[in-house]
C-alpha cells in the first residue's frame, strides 16, 4: 500500500479514525483525571575534597569528589538513608514506598547532585526533600570520618534547599492528550487499513471489471429521492444522477455499433442493490432519446415496477404467458412519452418454467420487432435462477453492483450462473456511489477517457467515422 493508497483509505474511513481518536482522546482525559497529582520537591547538593595547593593536588581532590558523587548518588536512594528520613519527619510510610518517590541523579563531570522528592502533599514534598538532604549531610560525614576522629577529606554541602512546588508535576494533562492523539491516530489509521483489507465488497471499477469480465459503462451516483420516486422526469430533470443515466444509455448505445443489443436482462446478485431503479430510468433514458421502449417487470415473485410507475400490476407477464390475457392487452402506456411497461401480473406457482418457455421466447422476439428496445427488469441472480433463464433469451446481460454493498464473492457467483447458461455481459453498473470523495465516479462519452474496455472504445470510434460519412 503505498502513501495514495493509505490516503484514499482514511478519506473513505475517516469516521472510524475520527472516532478511535476521540476515544483515544477522551481515555486520556479520563486517566488524567482519576491520576492522583503529585508535587515536586527538589534540592542540590555539592560534594567537596580536601585538596592541597598544588596543580596535582587540586585536580586529584576533583577527581576524587566527582567518583564520591557517583556513590553518593546510590546511597541516597538506599534504604537506610529512606529510613532516617522516615523516623525524622515521622512519616507513616515504609522506607520502600519512599524510594519510590525519590530520584538522585549527579551530572556528568561535576560534583553537583540534584535530589527531587515527589508527594501528594507540596508541604510534605518540601519537608522530605530537605530532611533528607539534611540526613545524608550527616550520613556523609559518619562514613567519611576516620576512626581516629580527624576531619574527613570529603564532605557534602546542601547548596540549594527545597521550596514548596507552585504547581503538581504529574499528572501532565497536555502531554497525556498529544499521547492520546498519537495513539488514537495510529490506531484509527491501523483500523482503517484492516478493516480495507479485510472488506470484499466490491468499491473500485477495476474489481468490477475485473470480476464480470466487462467493462464498467455507468456509474450512478446515490440519490435519496430515487427512494421515493424512481422514475427520473428526463424532460425537466438536470440533476447528477439524471445526467449519469444519460450517459449509461449513450454508452450502452455505443456497446456493439454492428449488431447493437436491443432486448437488455438488467439484473444484479442480491437484492437492494437499484436494479429496478436502474431499469426504470434506462428505460427512460432511451425513450428521451425519441426510441420507442418497452419495460418489462421479469421478477415474477417480488413484483415492483407497477407500484414505482403507478400501474395496474394484476395483469402482465406471467398472465401473457400463461394464455390468461393477450400481450396487446396487457402492455401499459405510461405518462412518459416512448415508455410502454408490461408488468409481472399475478404471481404464479412457477416462474421459472414460465419463463424457460417457448411462450416467452416467443413473446420477447414478438416485442423486439415492436419496439426499439426492450429492458427487462429481473430477479437477482442468486436469489433464484430466473434472471439466468431470461438472460439466456437476451441479447445480453447489465449487471449491477451497488459500491460497498456487494460482496466480491457474490458477484462472482452471479457472473458464473451467466456463464453456465451462456448469457453475454454486456457491461456492469456502479450503483448508489458517494457523490463526494475520492470514492465517487464519473464516467465521459467516447472520445474521452471513457469507463468501457479498449475494444469497445474502437467500436464507438469506428461508429463516430461512419456516421460522419
């Protein structure tokens, strides 16, 4: 995955990185309030050696305080010296649980030690910061004293006492917070890129393709209203997705100027994904064009196209075929100007046989040589296998994906129950895609960088020179 890659994925899951870090941000807060402030409380002590007035002299008593400090650091942080501390003050404390507060470090090529004591209390911080000081002083003096009692060469001065702190030292409430950013943001991120990979629904043109073996030739974008009202008016209507239907009907135009498709199956692998949304208004786009299009409800068990257009759904197709009513008198003009819809009419016992009928067969070559175009809105794919039935009677298939809906596996498993029955895809269309974002797609009209496969953009060439001749 490289830097574009990991872009586009936080662009896309910028919700679940956002929200990890604000978790993040909010733990922090919360253990910075529930952390028991501490104060501290710090002191300086200075170690001196007795040194004669020569050069060699001086620099060897130098030399000897600077290895003194190096062990008095130790000791000040020993138990013993934690003890007389203790009974001094009379704290009500074991010498451990002082050692845990108290930090002596020397810095380097001098003879200065820095002690600094933390506490609940900053009273309490200053006392034992001092006494301690005062302690050691005294301790000092016990271990470098000769048994004869003459003055020792070493000796330990405190040079800076302990003051009460202004402010508490932990916890660090903007230091916690930047942590809590950092890791929330590398864990979002972390998330974002697991669950990228981890996801198999279908999001990009090149898996689509990749998956039904052709090229992507529209791409609609997600339109709230198109819930309530699936027909898209052509005549008045400007918007995206009526100008992304215009352009799915010029490319499927273009798909085989030589022997152009006229009787389209446009199914899809499972429900949900705007398959008859994605019907109704191809069959729309087509009648704008002044093309004369005949819409046909082929899902005989979830019938929807009489609801979506206003139409009397109790005679259709299954009554056509089973010699209940004539074809004539079941197709219905709509109040859009070129469209004619046969419905699904009643449902009946079997549909699949109904439509692996010769009566169907016969009823689809019958409305091919009365119409320009006839769309036939089927069931998915996996659901039952009459979409396969009326794909093999077609002259091709359109297979929708909706993005982030469609899982890879079931898409692959629509394509092969095309192929076993030797249905031609003629092409595959992104459904309810974002409009905003690096995720949302836009597809142009030949000549330009196009969404369908080389072969076909040499088609739509050749077409544009014999028309222009």
């Amino acid at each position: 995955m490289n830097l574009q890659d990991l872009t586009k994925v936080i662009r896309v899951r910028w919700i679940t990185v956002c929200v990890i870090t604000l978790v993040s941000v909010l733990g922090a807060v919360v253990i910075t309030l529930l952390t028991t402030p501490l104060y501290e409380a710090s002191t300086r002590l200075y170690v001196s050696t007795s040194a004669g007035s020569s050069a060699n002299e001086l620099y060897q008593g130098n030399r000897l305080s600077q290895e003194r400090v190096l062990s008095y650091t130790e000791l000040l942080m020993g138990e013993t010296i934690a003890q007389r501390t203790i009974d001094k003050l009379g704290l009500d404390m074991t010498a451990q649980d002082l050692l845990t507060n108290i930090k002596a470090t020397a810095k380097p090529d001098t003879v200065l030690i820095d002690v600094k004591v933390q506490d609940e209390s900053p009273v309490r911080a200053r006392d034992i910061a001092n006494a301690l000081s005062d302690e050691f002083v005294v301790m000092a003096r016990e271990l470098e004293t000769p048994e004869s009692g003459a003055r020792p060469d070493t000796r330990v001065i405190v040079e800076q006492r302990a003051a009460i702190p202004d402010g508490p030292v932990v916890p660090k409430p903007g230091r916690n917070i930047a942590i809590g950013v950092a890791i929330g943001l590398l864990l979002g991120i972390g998330v974002a890129v697991l669950r990228d990979v981890l996801d198999n629904t279908v999001k990009t043109r090149e898996t689509l393709e990749e998956i039904t073996g052709a090229g992507v030739i529209g791409s609609i974008p997600l339109d709230k209203e198109r819930r309530k009202h699936a027909a898209i008016s052509f005549e008045t209507d400007n918007s995206g997705i009526a100008e992304a239907f215009r352009k799915l009907r010029t490319n499927l135009q273009f798909l085989a100027v030589d022997n152009p498709p006229r009787v389209i199956v446009i199914t899809s692998s499972t429900p949900a994904e705007g398959k008859s949304t994605t019907s109704i208004n191809v069959a729309l786009a087509l009648a704008e064009a002044e093309h004369n299009v005949v819409l046909i409800d082929g899902d005989m068990r979830r019938p929807s196209l009489h609801k979506y257009l206003d139409l009397v759904g109790s005679v259709g197709f299954s009554t056509v075929l089973s010699g209940a009513a004539s074809l004539d008198e079941s197709l219905q003009k709509t109040i859009f100007p070129g469209l004619t819809v046969l419905t699904a009419g009643t449902v009946p016992p079997n549909p699949s046989e109904l439509l692996g009928s010769q009566a169907a067969k016969n009823m689809l070559a019958e409305l091919r040589e009365q119409f320009d175009y006839v769309i036939v809105d089927s069931s998915p794919l996996l659901a039952v296998t009459d979409a396969a039935i009326l794909a093999a009677n077609s002259d091709g298939v359109l297979v929708i994906s909706r993005f982030g809906q469609t899982k890879r596996d079931q898409l692959a498993h629509a394509v092969g129950n095309l192929e076993d029955v030797g249905a031609s895809v003629l092409g595959a269309v992104f459904t309810m895609l974002p409009t905003r974002g690096s995720t949302s797609y836009s597809y142009s009209y030949y000549g330009e960088d196009s969404d369908l496969r080389p072969s076909q953009k040499s088609s739509a060439k050749d077409a544009a020179k014999s028309s222009g001749s």
